[in-house]
C-alpha cells in the first residue's frame, strides 16, 4: 500500500511539475480554416540554454497521449537516456476533429480533402511555426493512436519522410498501409527510420488482423536504415498507451544512451584499439548531429572501452585515447591520466609526469579521488629517481 501511494505521489508531483512548463497556444491554421489549440512543452532549461537545439516530438491525440509522453520524456531526459525535447501536443477531441483529421479514402488508402488539410497543416504551417519560434534539431518524432496512429504512417510513405520517428499505438491500419509501409521501408536510403508498432490483446480481430499483418510485412524488411521495433500487450488498449511510450523512448533513443552492454557486445567488443576509439567518436558526433546535443563525453562510456585500448596492440593507443577525451572533455582528468600512462608505459617519465599533473590540476578541491591520483605522480618520480624498478610495478599490476 505503502509503494503504491508512493508512485501516486511521485506521478502527481511529476505532472503539476511539468504542467507549470506547458504553454496552451490557439493556431490559427489557413489550411484548416479554424483555430486549433496546441499544448507546447519546453524543457526546464530552455530559456538558460540560449543556443542548444532540441528534438522535437508531434503528439496527436493530446487530450489522451500528451501527458503521458511528456511525463516519459522529462524521466528520461533526466535519467540520461534521451535528450531532453520540445514536445508539441494537437488537441482533436473537442469537437471529434480527429475523424476529419484522419479520414481517408476506402478504395486507395490515402487521406481526404479533410484528412490533406490536416496533413498540411503539420507539415506545412506547425514546422514553419516551430523552426521560426523554437530553438529545435532536425530529428522529428510523432505520436498517434489508433486512427491517428495510422495517419501519421502518410508523412512516413511519402517521398521524404517528415519524420525520424513513428510511435503506433493499436494502429487502425487502413486496407492499403500494410503494403504502402512494406514498400516504401524497403527503399529507404538517407536518413534512419525509428518505427515502434504495438498491439493490445483487446482490439477488435479486424484490427488485430491489420497489425499483424503489417508485422509480417515489416519483419521482413533488409534495411538497416529501417530501425523497427514491435510489441504485443495483454492488456486494454488505454493500458498500452502507457506500456508504448517508455518503450518507444528506449528504442527510438538507444543511440543517445550510454554504451549498454548489449551495445558493446554487439558492436565494440572484437574493435581494435582505433576503431573503438573512431566508433564512440562517431557516437557522439551523431548524437549532436540528430539531436542538437552537444554532450560531454559520458566516463561511463570512457571506461566501457578502455578495456580494449589497454589490452590490445600493447596500449600502443592510450595516447590517442586520452587527446580524444580531452578534446571532448577537457575539464576531466582522465584523458591527461591515459597520456600519462602512455608516457609512463614508454618510461618517457617526464613527460608522464607533465600530464599525470595537468590532470591532477583538473581535480576540484576536496576531490575525494585527489589522494588517489597523486599516486600517478609520486610513482613516477620513484621510477624517475630509480628508486622502484618498473618491472616491479608491472608485476604487481599482473598480479592485480
């Protein structure tokens, strides 16, 4: 009882935290012809970072879906599992817009009149609004459910996808989208495709026939630009709406998470010293590319690749790997602390001695590990002056 009044409290002091950032905002839309009303979160920092950009996530649905992502969002932004976003909400259950909204025609699949408006609407009039009134990157997430989870799959199958990222929840596929889908997942050649599908136990056999079909189409899809995750629940459709999201997240945002071990053992594990080294370059320099993120270089990731740098060719690219972390993170000490090493290694103690200090400087005062890593220093020095032997040290090291 305890446990649960706990995650009742934390969810409300969560979404009164987050309602204070959202902004309500009426749209006047041209193509709509009417006013649409929009809820627009921004991240706590957004006024502090002046020059950051920020992914940008379209939720439709907003009255069902908007709290809840943003909710998801702000854990793992702070979690360091996402970047943190702006996040745009359409409302389309005042007056039933949704089935204007999304409508399509039966004998083709493709939208309305009504259902081309609200195409345009987005891809048109709420893009030029947000690149001109918000700081955002290029990379574009959007969200729907059941009908709407099916409209957003039209700014997916067009020429040049809009988006980076579909989240479908309980889709109500239309009679062609399993095909459209197949086909044009096929040919994708630019940029990654991020495609989440769920499925609740509780939709209609109709329904559940699409997504499954669809399934079968998409796991058949050889493209590594298309990055396709799917999930089936054995709960209520509005249940799923809360089981989708955070595992929409984990999957759309692996890339900018720290190295997992899943990561590692996939992709790093059997590189060499150099290729390690290029490859968590790379990462982050995707991740600032994608998501405006210009992140320091995470020591969890520093450490999840020096296992391969010190065992392999002989250390021979501790130098390499200590002017990489300096480069991208030269407040830190650890990159002037595997210089050292490489000096110390070589037994060119002076100019181990020079680093292992720069990096000493680095350390803030009362530095816990400041003890630690003056050991560097005094160690040389006896090495230096002759008064411990290296091979001692490369005995105890062994024995270690």
């Amino acid at each position: 009882m305890k446990k649960l009044l706990l995650i009742t409290f934390f969810l409300s002091y969560t979404i009164f935290s987050f309602s204070q950032d959202i902004k309500i905002k009426k749209f006047n839309s041209i193509e709509l012809n009417n006013d649409r009303y929009l809820k627009i979160y921004l991240p706590d920092n957004y006024d502090k970072e002046t020059t950051k950009l920020y992914p940008v996530a379209i939720v439709l649905d907003a009255e069902y879906l908007f709290d809840v992502y943003v909710g998801n969002a702000i854990l793992f932004a702070n979690k360091d599992e996402a970047p943190e976003q702006i996040i745009v909400g359409i409302n389309q259950n005042y007056y039933d817009e949704r089935y204007r909204d999304c409508s399509y025609q039966k004998e083709n699949s493709l939208p309305t009149e009504e259902g081309l408006r609200f195409y345009r609407f987005i891809n048109r009039e709420l893009f030029q609004y947000l690149e001109e009134n918000y700081r955002v990157s290029p990379f574009k997430t959007i969200v729907g459910s059941t009908l709407t989870a099916n409209f957003i799959n039209y700014f997916l199958i067009e020429e040049y996808p809009s988006f980076n990222a579909f989240i479908n929840i309980n889709p109500y596929y239309a009679i062609d989208m399993p095909l459209l889908l197949h086909q044009k997942t096929q040919s994708l050649k630019d940029e990654n495709i991020y495609y989440y599908l769920s499925n609740g136990k509780n939709n209609s056999e109709n329904i559940q026939t699409k997504i499954n079909e669809t399934k079968a189409l998409l796991d058949s899809v050889q493209n590594p630009k298309f990055k396709y995750k799917y999930e089936a629940f054995n709960n209520n459709t509005t249940a799923t709406i809360g089981q989708s999201i955070p595992s929409a997240l984990a999957s759309i945002f692996e890339l900018y998470s720290p190295i997992s071990t899943d990561e590692f053992e996939n992709n790093i594990k059997n590189l060499s010293p150099a290729d390690a080294i290029a490859y968590l370059e790379n990462k982050y320099v995707e991740i600032e590319y994608l998501f405006g993120s210009n992140l320091k270089l995470r020591q969890k990731d520093i450490f999840a690749i020096e296992s391969i740098i010190l065992d392999k060719e002989n250390g021979d690219y501790l130098k390499n790997f200590g002017e990489m972390i300096n480069k991208l993170y030269k407040d830190s000490p650890i990159g002037d602390y595997y210089i050292g090493r490489y000096y110390e290694t070589g037994k060119k103690y002076k100019l181990a001695l020079k680093y292992y200090k720069n990096g000493y400087m680095k350390l803030p005062e009362g530095d816990p590990n400041a003890d630690g890593y003056y050991e560097n220093i005094e160690r040389v020095l006896n090495k230096r002056d002759g008064i411990i032997d290296d091979s001692e040290t490369e005995n105890e090291e062994n024995k270690q």
